[in-house]
C-alpha cells in the first residue's frame, strides 16, 4: 500500500478588494473577512482615547465593533473628512486573531483570486516607512493597476500600540 501524501499547499488566495481615498485599491484576505456591513454615521459614537485610526464604535448585533479608517490608518486622506457626503459607510468585518473588528472603506468592490508568490514585496511610495508593515505587498493587475494587500495582523498591532 502506496503511502498517504498530503496535497502541497495550494499559493492561491482568494481576496475583496475595496477602495480607498484617493483612488488607492486594496485587498484583504477573505479568510479573514466575516462580512460587509453598511453603517450609518449617525450610529458611530466616538470614544476618548483611542488611536487615531479608529474613528469610533457601533453596536452591531449586540457586540460593539472598532471603526478603523485604513486610509487614515495608511496615511493617506481620511475617508470620513468633512467633504464625505454619504449618510452611510461601507464596512469590512474582520477577525483577527480571535479579535473582531471593523474597516471603513470607500468601496468594497470584488473578489480577487490572486497566487501569494506573485506578491510584490513592499508597499509602493505614497505609503510612509513609518507605516509600511500595514501592506503586506502589491499585486500589479493585468492592466497594471496596484491593489495593495493588506496585513490586517499588523494592523491590529499598529492599532494597539500606534506610537
């Protein structure tokens, strides 16, 4: 009898990608994703001392859920800046680490099946060093756009030790 193997470990990861301020596309893994929400701002109460990237809470089917702007978190304009017009915003509920949380985004958009050993390394320049752990890589589509992908584990750190 022919030994068990196990099948090598597939590269390819399914993503949502989502828009960001200023034209920039990400993407996190959907491994991580628990669902998308949308969130009036009326709903969104601001706390005292929490980082700056999280804009708030909500309560959300009885749990309360952080309200993280990955823009601003990355550095780039806010998403909720005094010219947002919309009386909602779209929101990724994620987990990580046994830890749920939400991710204010301009625009969730579609999934993405991208091979993990094609993931350019670093984030592109508009990104600040001082930030860069955030993005875990790039992917260049075939019309050569960049969708950052998006390390939601270093995320969560940044946001509980953001100095």
């Amino acid at each position: 009898m022919a030994p068990v193997t196990s099948a090598p470990e597939s590269s390819t990861t399914q993503y949502i990608s989502i828009l960001l301020a200023d034209g920039f596309r990400a993407m996190v893994p959907t491994a991580q994703l628990v669902e998308t929400i949308n969130v009036e701002l009326g709903h969104i109460v601001q706390m005292p001392d929490l980082p700056p990237a999280v804009v708030g809470v909500c309560g959300w089917r009885g749990d309360v859920l952080w309200l993280v702007d990955l823009a601003y978190a990355l550095r780039l304009p806010p998403l909720l800046a005094g010219d947002y017009g919309r009386s909602q915003c779209h929101v990724l509920r994620v987990t990580v680490n046994h830890q749920t949380f939400g991710i204010l985004v301009a625009e969730v958009q579609h999934l993405i099946r991208g091979d993990r050993l094609e993931l350019l390394p670093g984030p592109p320049g508009q990104i600040p060093p001082e930030v860069s752990a955030l993005v875990a890589g790039q992917f260049r589509t075939a019309s050569g756009e960049t969708i950052l992908s998006i390390n939601l584990e270093a995320l969560l750190d940044h946001l509980k030790s953001p100095g």
